[in-house]
C-alpha cells in the first residue's frame, strides 16, 4: 500500500497550494504535522506564483491499494 501525506496550505495571494510527500512515517502525529507545517511557513522555504505560504489549511495522508491482475 502506497502511501502519501498532503500538506495544503494557503498563499499571501489567498490561493492554496499543496505539497506532497511519497512515502511518509506511519506513526506521524497530528503535533508532528502541525510543527512542520509551522516550520515550513515560517521559514519561508517554499516560494509559489502566489506569494509565500502565510497559513495551514489542511493536512491528510493518503493511501492507495493496487491490486495487479496477472493477465498475460
């Protein structure tokens, strides 16, 4: 199962923008989430057409289940 964390945040343009990240931690909290969501905000790491990312919005880990046929 294929797993991926969605961080979604909105721009000093009141735009939202989301970052992904493949493969995270299993055991992340919602304390560990917010700290780095904070973190990414305040030190301005990521710049977009929108201006900076000035706020949280949402955050949700995503899994996929694939399930492959043999149909050779």
């Amino acid at each position: 199962m294929a797993a991926r964390l969605q961080l979604t945040f909105r721009t000093a343009g009141g735009r939202r923008r989301t970052i992904s990240i493949d493969n995270p931690r299993s055991n992340l909290t919602d304390a560990e989430v917010q700290s780095a969501m904070d973190t990414i905000i305040s030190k301005n790491i990521f710049e977009t057409s929108d201006g900076n990312l000035v706020g949280v919005v949402s955050a949700q880990l995503v899994t996929t289940e694939v399930h492959e046929f043999d149909v050779f």
